[in-house]
C-alpha cells in the first residue's frame, strides 16, 4: 500500500499520512485534496512511502492537475520553516497564497438557448446570458458583472446553454529577447558583465557580490547575466527593495530586453496576481522583478536570482514567517544548483565578508561611467556650526542650495520623518502626545491638521488644547520632519519650487512618476524628501544633497545603526553628481567623530569596514557569531514579564549559547500588546535554528500570548 505525507498549508508542526488510491499516480510537488476531519483541503504531496505507518490511514481523494512544484521548490519550503523555525504550512501558504489561482475561472461561450434549455431560464441565469456578449470571457467577470455567483454560470454550462473552453486562461507575458541591444557598456563594466554571465553559462552554484559604486552600472551589468540566463531558456528572477519597484524601473528591463517583465508586490490587484502565479508556475513567465514575498513564487525551471540593493533592510519579512529573502536566495540557489547575483553599492558586512574569505566571487565597479564622478561628502558639526536657533538648516547647507540655486542646478535636502515635527509638547504642563495604546510619541502633520502614530497608522485632528492641563495654544513642535524643513527652504528661497516627496505626499505610482518626471525635467528646485528619495532615481541635474540629520539611525545604541547610517548616506549622497556636472553633499552631525561618519567624510570605505568588522569579531556578533531573538508578546505587561522569564528557565543548557534579556524592545508596547525581547548569541558551530526548535517545543504560550523566533534580526 502506497502513502504519501502531505503537507496543508496551515500552521501545525508538520504533513500528515494518507493512502494513496490504487490507480493515482504521484510525484512529490503534485497538489492534492485531502479529508482534515469534515473538510476537502488543499494539500502538496512532500514524500511518498510504501512503509506501514501501523494505522489505518484516510486516502486521499484527488490529485489535480495543476502543475505540481517543483522537488526544488518544495526542498525548498522545508529549508526555510527549517531553518527559521517557522511551520512548513506556513510557508507553504506563503507559496500558494490565493488558491483561486490553482482553480482559475474558466472562459466560457455561450449559445442561443432553445427548446428545453429555454424552460429552464431563472432570471439570474438570464442576466448572465445578456451580459455574456459575443465573445468568450471569463466566466468569474461574467457573472460580476451579471450580478450573480459563478455557480449560476456553472449551471448555465450544465443545461447546456454556455459552454467551457479549454483555452488558456491567461494572457501570456510578452518573452524577453536577450539580443534585444542593450547599452554601449564601459570597458569596466564590459568585464564585470562577463564575469557573471560566464557564471550563469557555466551553470551550477554560485554566488556573486557585484560591489559597485552608486551610479556605476550595476543594473546594466546585472542585466548581461539575466540576458545568459534567459537564452538558456530559464526563467529569471530580479528581487528588487518594494519601494524601488516603479514603473521606471520596470521600463529599464523593457528597454534593454524589448519586454515589460512580470512584476510582483503588494500593490497588484488580485487578477494580476493570480496570473503571475500560474504563469510562473507553467515556466512561461521568464524575467520576473518582485519585491521578497516573489522569492516564493512556484518558478517550474529557475536559473538566476538577482538581488538588487542587497543590503536593504526590506529584503527581512518581520511578520508571519520571518525570513530574509537576500539569504533565503541563496539557499534557493543552492537546492537548485543555479546562480545568484547580489548587487549593492553598500553591500552588507555579511555579504563582504563571505567575499573577501572566498566563499562569494567578488565583483567591483570602482567607478561612474564617463564623466560622471562621486560626490564629495563632507560634514558639518552642529556643535561648531549650528543652525539659527529654532532652524535646522546650517549655513552651509544653505550656501550650497543658493550656489546651486544660482547655476540653475536642483539641490536635495534628506530627512527620513514624514511630517512637521517628530514630538508634540506642552509648554504649560510639560505633556507630551502619546499614541493610545502604544509606546511611541504622535507626530504633528501640519499639512493635513492632524496628530499621527507612524506606527500604528493612529491619527486624529490636531488638537488646539493641551489634553492634560486643558491651556489652550500651548501645543508646541518640537524637531523637524520633511514639512518643517521644506518650510525653512522656503523661508531661504522664496523664488524656489520647493516639493516634499514622502509617503504623506506620494500618492499613486502615476503620481510618483509624475513627480519624478517633473523633478527630471527641472521643474523642481529643492526636493525635500524621507528615504523614499534615496532609490532608483537619477536626476542629471541634482548637484547637491544636503542631510539634515545624519545622527538620526545612530541612536537607541543598536550594533548595527553604524553600518545602517553608513549605508543610507553612501546612497543618499550618491543621488548628487550621476552625469557630467559634478556632485557634493553635505550631512549635518553632532558626532562627527563617529567612524561610519569620518569613514563617509574620508570617501574610506576600508576604514568603516575594518572598524566594523574588528568589533562584530570582538562581540561574537553575526558574521562571525550567529543570533536569534525572542519576542514575548501579551496583553499584560507584568505576564508577559513573566513568560519572558519563564523561557529564559526553560532554554536548553548547550556550549556557545548565551542568552541575554529578557529586556524591554525600543517600543515596548504596540497596539496594546507589551513586548519583551530575548537575544541568543551562538558561536558559528552551533546549529543555532535546531536549539530554537527545541526550546520553542518546551513552551506552550497561554491563549492571547505570542512566542516570535527571529534568526539573524536585523536589529539587536
Ligand atoms: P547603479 O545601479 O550602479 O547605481 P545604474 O545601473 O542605475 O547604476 O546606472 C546609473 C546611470 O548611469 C543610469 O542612468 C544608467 O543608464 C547610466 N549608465 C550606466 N552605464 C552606462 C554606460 N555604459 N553608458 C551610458 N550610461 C550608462
């Protein structure tokens, strides 16, 4: 007797045993539907066995016809709740989120009904004839707009009076042609591009870090791997951080390959969602540009993986299944003997590291193509040179906006906070606004009248009284957020066009693309703007960035706020000088002292890096150290303290682990929920996912209590 474990895409510990019927034939990756006490669920055969289990198993009762994934993709779906102690069903639902998608509507003709089929007319099967028109449609629209469920379509097919089609129900992605004429490359960069293509021809596994500068070319160097890869006939994969994903960027794929690529992120709507999947999964969609979660998409023959911008901090899933997609590709790659191509002009110290012992080819872009030459970065010590008092914008910064102002070039100021000011205070009792229920100021948003919490999305209507002492108008701002600044520009620069660009102001995508069209063509002066501005865009005319606060990612003594503030300002910076005019940017600190700051001022990457990496040795720190986290999360503060406490005395006792905490997380409590926080730090031998495994097993969190395991945190 044949079984098979199938794996449901729910969270529970792991796949269960069915009988297979005689007569259905199985293969790992098939999708099945199995009984799960009353119901039909939605299953993926992981293993097949003849061996006993010793009890009587349920069959299962249908395999479907979907395409099954591929045994990479599920390895694959295994690896990952392995390895971040996640359930496999999690994942799994990750892979097949809508399961409309495996069960698409079918398109459906229909006919003059006559006879019989005349009699057996209700009216809503009448409306849907009248809306069907003469062409064959998807029966699901059909019955929308009919007003109807689908089911009355189907009846509809079952007297008789429509018909199904056995045509495709997508539309299918225009190919990509890899001898579409790209760029006339540099020598520099003719060379780093056949280093990687060389990779993907050889074939196998392999990873590559592409260490450019920003405005090197990366992209057009990247794009002669994608090229290789899509002549082999497989399909390729770019993972883009979501916020670049713009229509810009998505039409430099159609102008180098003469083909839009298939692009996937939150914002897409159901339908195009459900297509991508499917034709992912048929092997006929080739290039996709997604952001993480497409990491995850069911590719039937995977042969390179690009990870833009890997660095970025939005490559981590925070949420759910908590996984880094920049890390998860390369395992990806590693199951499926493919090659992999990390891009970054601040490439994470991880990722440097592994280059520099060997285990990554390292690939370097030193220069900007043609005339195009790196900005200088210089600082400005706001204890020596501060701003007038009540302003945040120094003197230099100013005379750099006025000299550019003056040639006719666009300057950039950079703050990373939306809205007017970061805190709301009382001059009269000393109160400050506090979000409801959790532990985070409001911040004032003076263009929309409101008081907002940027962490919950809490808002109300600025109020023009104290809510503690009652005394009116004694609400004060405190700090800047990009609406002050862009006030103070304008106060400097009344002639200016001044435009913030946050995601306060953002809008749509045509909207962004409006902005950033205008901000090319000129008709922006001074841009101020939070790190939305710091990606994918290339203005010719942008000569000078000015940061306001470059202190800001160094507070809350986090390890990693060093190489986070490095790695912003080399790309914030890097927006000044990409064409023949040259660039230069200015970041305002009261720690000019601090290494990543001097090592930013030095155009000294080394001295960062060597600095950076000397400590992380010293602390045992990731790369050379591994670490977890635990979040505690409860509705009590006192229990949740207490359930922090209690997996601390409950951790498994093993050599080169420590535990450290539990301690209270920079924001202790979110949306009413209190937050505790645990970190495990391991030496590189330890099995670090298998120890957290066996710890999580050992407790039982009460009902409304929620026990997170975070491998590799971002921040510690
Ligand atoms: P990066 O990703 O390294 O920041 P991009 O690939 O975005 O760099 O390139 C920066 C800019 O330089 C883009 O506008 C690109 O079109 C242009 N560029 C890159 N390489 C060349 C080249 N060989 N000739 C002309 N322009 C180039």
């Amino acid at each position: 007797m044949q079984n098979a474990q199938i794996l449901f895409p729910v969270n529970v510990p792991g796949a269960f045993d069915y009988a297979v019927p005689i007569g259905m034939e199985l293969s790992v990756g098939d999708f099945v539907y199995a009984p799960i006490g009353k119901q039909m669920k939605l299953g993926v055969v992981i293993g097949l066995g003849t061996a006993e289990v010793g009890r009587e198993l349920k069959a299962i009762a249908e395999r479907k016809a979907t395409r099954p994934l591929s045994p990479d993709m599920v390895k694959f779906v295994l690896w990952t709740a392995k390895y971040n102690v996640a359930s496999p069903g999690q994942v799994l639902r990750m892979v097949i989120r809508s399961y409309k998608a495996l069960d698409p509507s079918p398109i459906v003709n229909h006919y003059l009904p006559t006879g019989e089929t005349l009699r057996q007319l209700t009216s809503s099967r009448r409306a849907v004839l009248r809306e069907g028109g003469p062409f064959p449609a998807r029966a699901s629209e059909i019955a929308s707009r009919a007003g109807v469920s689908a089911g009355v379509v189907k009846g509809l097919v079952k007297i008789g009076a429509m018909q199904e089609l056995a045509m495709p129900v997508d539309a299918p992605f225009p190919v990509p042609d890899p001898e579409h004429p790209g760029m006339a490359l540099t020598q520099g960069q003719e060379d780093a591009a056949k280093e990687l293509a060389a990779q993907v021809k050889m074939g196998g596994f392999s990873v590559s870090l592409l260490d450019g500068v920003t405005g090197s070319g990366k992209t057009e160097v990247y794009f002669e791997a994608v090229a290789e890869a899509l002549r082999q006939g497989g399909q390729v994969l770019v993972l883009v951080p979501e916020i670049a994903l713009t229509q810009a960027g998505l039409e430099r794929f159609a102008k180098r390959f003469g083909a839009e690529p298939a692009a996937w992120h939150s914002a897409i709507g159901d339908a195009p969602r459900r297509r991508v999947w499917r034709e992912v999964a048929q092997g006929r969609a080739k290039l996709v540009v997604g952001a993480r979660s497409a990491l995850y998409l069911p590719f039937a023959d995977l042969k390179l993986i690009v990870v833009d911008e890997e660095h970025d901090t939005s490559y981590k899933q925070e949420e759910g299944v908590i996984y880094n997609a920049r890390d998860m590709s390369v395992v990806r790659a590693k199951l499926s003997g493919h090659a992999v191509v990390l891009a970054s002009a601040t490439p994470s110290l991880e990722s440097l590291h592994n280059a520099r012992s060997g285990r990554f080819a390292h690939i370097v872009l030193p220069e900007r193509p043609g005339a195009a030459v790196l900005p200088e970065i210089g600082l400005v010590d706001l204890k020596e040179t501060p701003a007038e008092k009540g302003d945040f914008l120094s003197a230099p910064l100013i005379d750099a906006i006025r000299e550019g102002l003056s040639r006719g070039e666009q300057s950039m100021l950079y703050l990373n906070r939306r809205g007017y000011a970061p805190l709301i205070i009382c001059r009269s009792c000393g109160e400050k606004l506090k979000s409801p229920d959790t532990d985070s100021w409001l911040v004032e948003h003076r263009a929309s009248g409101r008081a907002m919490c940027h962490l919950t999305g809490f808002s109300m209507r600025m109020p023009t009284q104290c809510p503690k002492c009652k005394a009116d108008d004694s609400l004060t701002a405190v700090g800047p957020g990009v609406e002050r600044v862009a006030e103070e520009a304008a106060r400097h620069f009344p002639e200016a066009k001044i435009e913030i660009f946050s995601s306060d102001t953002a809008g749509n995508p045509a909207a962004i693309k409006d902005r950033m069209d205008r901000m090319a063509r000129g008709e922006i002066d001074i841009l101020v703007g939070t790190q939305m501005v710091v990606k994918g865009h290339n203005f010719l005319n942008l000569t000078f960035v000015g940061v306001v606060d470059g202190d800001l990612a160094l507070a809350g003594g986090d390890p990693r706020a060093g190489e986070r503030t490095y790695q912003t300002l080399v790309q914030v910076a890097g927006r000044a000088g990409r064409a023949k005019k040259a660039g230069h940017a200015l970041i305002q600190t009261h720690q000019p002292e601090h290494e990543a700051l001097l090592a930013l001022a030095a155009g000294d990457r080394e001295l960062f890096i060597g600095v950076e990496l000397a400590m992380r040795e010293m602390l045992g720190l990731p790369p050379f150290g591994k670490l977890a986290a635990i979040i505690i999360w409860g509705p009590d503060r006192a229990k949740t303290e207490a359930l922090a406490k209690k997996m601390v005395s409950l951790a498994p006792r093993t050599d080169g682990v420590e535990i450290l905490g539990p301690s209270e997380p920079p924001v202790g409590r979110l949306r009413g929920q209190y937050r505790r926080r645990l970190f495990i730090q391991a030496e590189s031998t330890v099995n670090l996912s298998r120890y957290m495994a066996v710890w999580r097993q050992k407790i039982r969190p009460p009902a409304k209590y929620k026990v997170q395991i975070d491998i590799d945190p971002q921040s510690f």
